[in-house]
C-alpha cells in the first residue's frame, strides 16, 4: 500500500513538474496587447507620448535586422475630422532564448510630440497599433485610449 501511494505521488510530482517545464504555445500570428501609456493629456508639440504593449508570437520571427530597411509596426493616428495617417516604425529584431522559438515580451513605443488641428483649443486622438513578423503575419490590432492635446 505504502509503495502504491509512494508511486502515485512521484507520478503526480513529475507531472506537475513536467507541466510547469513546458513552453508556452502561441500563435504564429502576433498578438500584441496595449500595457500602459505615459499621459492621456499633453501639450502641443512639447510631450511626447510613451505606449508599452506586449507581445506573443509562436513562430519567433518578430523584429528587423539594423540593415533592414522595411517597417514592421504601424501605428495610426485617428482623430475626428482629419484623415488618418500612419506612422511606420521598426522593432529591432527579437531573438527568442532556449530551444523553443515561442517569443513575449513588451515593446516601448516613442511618439513625438503632437500636432493639433488648426484654430481648435484642444484636440483629442487614439492611436491604433498593429506590428507585422518576418513572415508577413499582422498582429491583431489594438486601439490607446482617448489622448486629450491642449493647443494653445
């Protein structure tokens, strides 16, 4: 009896070890969240903005070597009355660790500072942000919330 419940335990023992020793699985698709930002009210053209989001991708293949030239995080200014325009960025290249090529982890984005719409006190904007892998994958897309610019 006492060995029947001495095995049952090492089995549940090595289980519980093996489940906390496996790798995570995520999509080959980026999945990125929105984290933080530094300030949801600014002054025109004096702050910047700082937004952290984090990131999941299964494939590892995340970020751009310094000699490539191609953009792989969009960032899109949204705002009432004006069209939308996109900043293109570059996320520097992300080496996944170990022997799994499942990678997380998060990303600070710097905006400079903000432009108004001309003849308005205050202006408001969001950003969508959306970053694609070395495959071509695009991430889900994810919005901040309500950026609140004074003008004057």
């Amino acid at each position: 009896m006492k060995k029947n419940l001495l095995i049952a335990i090492s089995v549940l023992a090595f289980s519980f070890l093996y489940s906390c020793l496996k790798p995570p699985q995520f999509s080959e698709t980026p999945l990125i969240e929105f984290v933080s930002i530094n300030s949801t009210q600014v002054q025109q053209m004096v702050d910047s903005i700082q937004m952290i989001i984090s990131f999941k991708d299964g494939d590892g293949d995340l970020g751009s070597l310094e000699s490539d030239t191609s953009t792989n995080c969009f960032i899109t200014d949204h705002r009432s009355g004006k069209p939308d325009y996109t900043y293109n960025y570059k996320i520097p290249f992300v080496t996944p660790k170990g022997t799994t090529k499942d990678i997380s982890g998060t990303i600070a984005i710097n905006l400079p500072g903000i432009t108004c719409i001309p003849f308005h006190t205050t202006d408001s904007v969001t950003y969508k942000i959306v970053i694609m892998d070395r495959a071509g994958h695009k991430s889900n897309e994810i919005q901040t919330p309500v950026i609140v610019v004074n003008c004057q």
